[in-house]
C-alpha cells in the first residue's frame, strides 16, 4: 500500500486564527515530549506523587476521582485506576496519535460532534481547537459515564453534552456497562466498538471530516464506501506525520486510525498538518514547559 506524506508546511498568509492553531499544537508537542522523555527523568516529571496515587488507586475498593490540568489549558476530573484517566493523569495528554489528528481536523468555528465521548477528554480538545466561534456536541449513551462527562464539560458553554447515542435511527438499544473502572470498554455492538452507523443524510449534505477508529473488516467496508462517496483517507504513524491513504479500506485495516475528508477541507489537511508540526521542538520551533 503506498501513502503520501506531508514535505512541506502550508505557505498561505497566517490569520490570527492561524495563531491560536499554532499555540494549541505548540502546547501539544510540548506535553508530547514530556511523554516521550526517558523513564529516568519521568521520576521527576510528573514525579513519585502521582505514580504513587495510580498505585493507590488500583488496590482501593472504589475508583478514587482526580482533578487534573490537560496540556490546552483546561482541566476535567479522571477515576483512577480507569485506563483512560490513568493516561490522562500523568501528562494532561491522551493518545498521542489521535489528538495530533483531531489538531489537523479541526478549526476554529467548526462544529464538532463527538459521538462517544467518554469523560470529556476529547471533547474539551475539539472545543479548545473550534475556539470561541465553534460549537462541540458530545453523545454518552452510558448514565453513570454520562454524569462524569456532564460535569467536566459543563463549564464550557460551547459543548452540549447528550446522554444518548448517535446511530440509524431513533429508538432504545441495550449498552454493555462495565462500570466505571472498566467504563472505556462499554459498547452497544456485540460484534464489535464499531456498530452500525447512520448519518447518511449527513455525510451527503454536509459532507463533514470524520476520524475514525478503524483497523477491523467493518471500518475496511465503511472505509470503501466513503471512498466510493468521494471522500479521501488520511493516517500517521506518529504525531506531526499525516499522509494520505491510496487505498482507504486496506489502510482501515492496517492502521489503529482514519481520518476522512472531501473537497476542499482534504485538499488543504497535508498543508495544515505541515504547517501545525513546525510547532513542536522537534522540528525547529523552540520550546519551553509552560
């Protein structure tokens, strides 16, 4: 499978929005390196607290809630020892890989909906990244997961927070509910986290950017069926990277994430993904923990 990777940053003239971007992915690979650093200096940054109150937290008898900053400036509340919050925990980062990708999606004044959307994490990222102007919908099937969620995004009053899930059509399904501890887990689908998926009214209206969890036959089959529909299909391999996928359902098996675009928004994301990773230390720009 051949893939097509961003060379060179976007060359357009910068707008004060542009500026935001910048500061947003600058944060990013700041937080990133943080991450990345060896496991030596990680003794000292986040330092023995907060490994000690993950440990803690995995022999108490009840998930232990932590408020914690996120590396974009906000903060939300994490049950330790939930694997989600555990990540979110040490650096105010969580997966690397698609939060690079949801920087390179989404712009100010887009309005995001975030189907599934856990305890907020990604929610409050679109929401930082759409700006002031953008609006961010946030779907949670699950009552108990819901109530985390609600209150982590209901200071800001540009995301909506709906307990219900986002399919076909209308109706009442049953979920899978873990509980909390195992919360990231919950599904509505028996064969698999990707289920049946609606929208096509959408898709042909409005033609939305959509980033996918893929890398199973179902996401290889809506994969070509976008594709078909004329969208493009974008991945990585490591933050600051985004090529474009030649074959859309081959790449929806073989890579964890997709992210898919049609007219102009696909013509301009290798531009933008180039232009957002000169922001980070590693490519140039200097940085320094904040």
């Amino acid at each position: 499978m051949q893939k097509q990777t961003v060379q060179t940053p976007d060359t357009r003239q910068a707008s004060p929005q542009d500026g935001d971007d910048m500061r947003l992915a600058h944060r990013y690979f700041v937080a990133l390196a943080r991450l990345e650093q060896p496991a030596w200096r990680k003794l000292f940054d986040p330092g023995p607290l907060r490994f000690a109150e993950r440990l803690l937290a995995r022999r108490a008898a009840a998930p232990v809630r932590r408020r914690v900053p996120l590396f974009f400036g906000a903060s939300m509340d994490v049950l330790l020892p939930e694997v989600i919050s555990e990540q979110i925990h040490g650096y105010g980062l969580f997966d690397d890989v698609v939060s690079w990708m949801a920087l390179c999606a989404v712009r100010p004044g887009d309005t995001v909906f975030d189907v599934g959307a856990h305890f907020g994490y990604f929610s409050l990222l679109f929401s930082a990244a759409a700006g002031s102007t953008g609006r961010v919908f946030s779907f949670e099937p699950t009552p108990s997961t819901y109530t985390m969620l609600a209150g982590n995004v209901g200071p800001d009053p540009h995301i909506t927070a709906v307990n219900a899930a986002a399919g076909a059509a209308a109706g009442r399904l049953s979920i899978a509910d873990y509980g909390l501890k195992f919360s990231a887990w919950n599904t509505l689908s028996e064969a698999g986290r990707l289920g049946t998926s609606g929208g096509a009214g959408l898709l042909a209206s409005a033609r939305p950017t959509l980033l996918l969890e893929s890398g199973s036959a179902r996401a290889a089959e809506l994969a070509a069926s976008l594709a078909r529909d004329g969208y493009r299909a974008f991945s990585t391999e490591r933050p600051g990277e985004l090529f474009e996928l030649t074959d859309a359902a081959a790449g929806a098996l073989r890579y964890k994430d997709v992210l898919f675009a049609s007219g102009p928004r696909a013509g301009e994301l290798l531009d933008r993904a180039g232009r957002l990773r000169t922001a980070g230390p590693r490519y140039g720009t200097p940085a320094a923990h904040r």
